[in-house]
C-alpha cells in the first residue's frame, strides 16, 4: 500500500467525530485548572482563600491566550482557577474544529502557566456555542454570579478553619446555609463581604482597547499616529445589570 493511501486511511480514524463550531453561532471557551487545590494549597504557599500573586498569574495566563496564540477573541475573564473567553465570530482558528481548539487552548494554558508558576500545572477546556447575544450575556452573568457564590463560601471556610475547625467541621459547618447566614457569620467576624476588592468577589476582566500610537514618517520626517489596540486588565467589573450591560456591548 503506497504512504499516500495508508495516510488518507488512518487519517479517517482521527477525524471521524470532528465537531466544529456551527456558523453564526457564538463560542466561549472555559478552561479550569487540573487539581489546582492541591497546587496552590499543598504545593505552593499561597494565601487562603485569595492570594494576588495567584491572581496575577490567572491573569497573565488570560491575557496570553488572547493575545498570544493566533486566535481571536473579544472578551477574556478570571476568577478562582477558571477562564473564560469569547471567541470573535471572526475567527477562522484551525476551521473552527473543537477538539483542536480546546486541545491547543489548554495545551497554551497550561504552558504558559507553569512558565509563570515555575512548577507543572494543567488545564483542561470545553467550549459552549450560543446561538445569541442574550445567551453570551447570561453565560457571563452566570460566571459572574458563580465568582460571587464561590468567593462568599470561601471566605467563610477559611474563616473557620483559622479558628480551628477542620477541613471535615468547616465544610459540614456551611452546609445548607444560605447567602446571608454566611454573610453575617463573615459579619460576625468583623468581615463586610460586600467591602472586600471586587476582584475576590467578581474576577478579573481582559478587554481590547484602542489607542493612537505616535511616530515619524521616514520618508518624510512628519510626526504621524496610528491607531493600535491592546489589552486592558479591568480590575473591578461591573455588577449585576450592569456587568450585563458591559458584555452586552462588549458582543454587539
């Protein structure tokens, strides 16, 4: 059997349930970290429940594959050991296939933050398509509201396990209660959740943004500007209605 018919053969095998990303539709990838309790609790030293130098990291691993890896995308956000990123309907990325989108966007992930962290760290990635601009939104408002959940809970799990609960006691301890029990157990200790840096609370943003770029003609020698665009880290986003006002314009 010559090469050229054994290639086209097997190659059968691996593309047989290749998905792609329909037209039209909108793609959001999530990437989430591989056993990244064990990484930042065992591992590594990081403050509990929230440490800015894990931020940062998330943040940069966020920022890269937007701007970094060939693809496009309109909008990127953090929280935790989670990203999300909304993939430009432009982007025409290895023909929309999914297993080589989220193949490749958390091989990228995952090298670029074990580059940061200076240990191995992984990440896994699955992509949602939406059919409209109000579902892009909801998904967002849904992460956002998860981010705010996660956050409250942490909070009080740490709480009590630095007055000396076990992990067991603290997590049957929060057990059914609801947002404003923990709230006022947080309250009790002398802790506003609702004061706390709102990126604990609702994660970190990545935009695009333009800006005029100044330089010099060099045939000429005149002073002109272009218009470029980079990334802008959005420290404290917006909430509620109007966080989905935010993406909102962020989609159209």
């Amino acid at each position: 059997m010559k090469f050229s018919e054994l290639d086209t053969r097997m190659r059968l095998f691996e593309t047989a349930n290749d998905l792609r990303v329909l037209p039209g539709l909108y793609a959001i990838a999530r990437l989430d970290g591989r056993s990244f309790t064990r990484l930042t609790k065992e591992l590594h030293d990081f403050e509990a429940p929230f440490d800015p130098r894990f931020r940062d990291m998330m943040v940069d691993t966020a920022a890269y594959l937007m701007g970094e890896t060939g693809m496009r995308f309109t909008y990127g956000v953090t929280h935790s050991d989670e990203i999300s990123l909304l993939f430009s309907q432009s982007d025409q990325s290895f023909g929309g296939k999914l297993r080589k989108l989220c193949s490749v966007l958390a091989g990228e992930a995952s090298a670029k933050f074990t580059s940061v962290l200076g240990d191995v760290a992984a990440f896994d990635c699955r992509i949602s398509q939406l059919p409209n601009p109000k579902l892009v939104v909801d998904y967002f408002r849904w992460r956002s509201e998860d981010a705010h959940r996660n956050a409250l809970s942490a909070h009080c799990y740490w709480l009590l396990r630095r007055s000396g609960a076990s992990p067991a006691e603290a997590t049957s301890r929060l057990e059914g209660r609801s947002v404003a029990d923990k709230n006022e157990l947080l309250f009790s200790a002398g802790i506003n959740f609702n004061e706390l840096p709102q990126w604990q609370r609702r994660g970190v943003g990545v935009v695009w943004e333009s800006y005029a770029k100044a330089g010099v003609n060099p045939k000429t020698g005149q002073t002109t500007t272009a218009q470029r665009r980079r990334l802008q880290i959005v420290m404290e986003l917006p909430m509620k209605d109007a966080y989905d006002a935010f993406v909102s314009e962020l989609v159209s």
